[in-house]
C-alpha cells in the first residue's frame, strides 16, 4: 500500500502496512507523523476574545476559567467597550451578557468565542 504524505510544500511516497513506513525511491527518509499524548493537545484548548479587548486572539484555556478572567488575560477591555453586550458562543449558541449586572461567574470551556461588542458613542 501506498500513501501520499503532503508536509507544507513537501510530497512524500510512504509504503508499509501501516501506511507509515520505507519510503520509494531516492526520497530522504520520511518525517514522523505528529503524535497526540492522551487527551486533547493544549494547542486544541484555546478559547478565542474579539472586538474592544486590548489583546485579541486566542488564550489558552484551563480548567476554572471565567469570563471575567478570559477578558483581563485578553488585556482587560478597550475604552468603547460596551459593557452591557458581552457575547459568549458554544456550539453555535450565542449567549448575551452584561457585566455591571453579573452576579454569578461564567464559566469559559475550550473552543468558546467570546466577543465584546463597541459602544457606539
């Protein structure tokens, strides 16, 4: 069996039983295919903060994370931040939060996007 390794610009010819083996021809010998420890890759546990943030992008998650802590690792927010629309989405399910009447913490999982939206004056 043979099977066609794509590394960026790079194509590699691998045969084996396990698909990952010598490879054919005058090829240099091929790269190790990435290995995940059990459970999910940290690079996989991020949690992405947009809109009136100082540092938008991805943080990373880790267990008791919150919204409000999700936003200062995210700079803390921008002078036109609106406080009142705060937006978490999970799974396609969009949540609107206001901050100057939050009483409980919400809790922030891997994959979530948070977005603080601008104030319009």
């Amino acid at each position: 069996m043979t099977k066609i390794l794509v590394f960026g610009s790079l194509l590699l010819f691998v045969t084996g039983a396990e698909g990952l083996g010598k490879v054919q021809g005058d090829q240099p010998p091929a790269l190790q295919a990435p290995q995940l420890k059990d459970g999910a890759d940290k690079d996989q546990k991020k949690v992405t903060v947009r809109g009136a943030v100082k540092k938008p992008g991805a943080i990373s998650w880790e267990k008791g994370l919150t919204l409000k802590k999700a936003l200062a690792q995210a700079g803390g927010l921008a002078n036109l931040a609106n406080k009142k629309k705060v937006k978490v989405t999970r799974k396609g399910k969009t949540t609107v939060y206001n901050l100057e009447k939050l009483k409980k913490n919400v809790a922030i999982l891997p994959g979530d996007l948070i977005e603080v939206v601008d104030r319009l004056w």
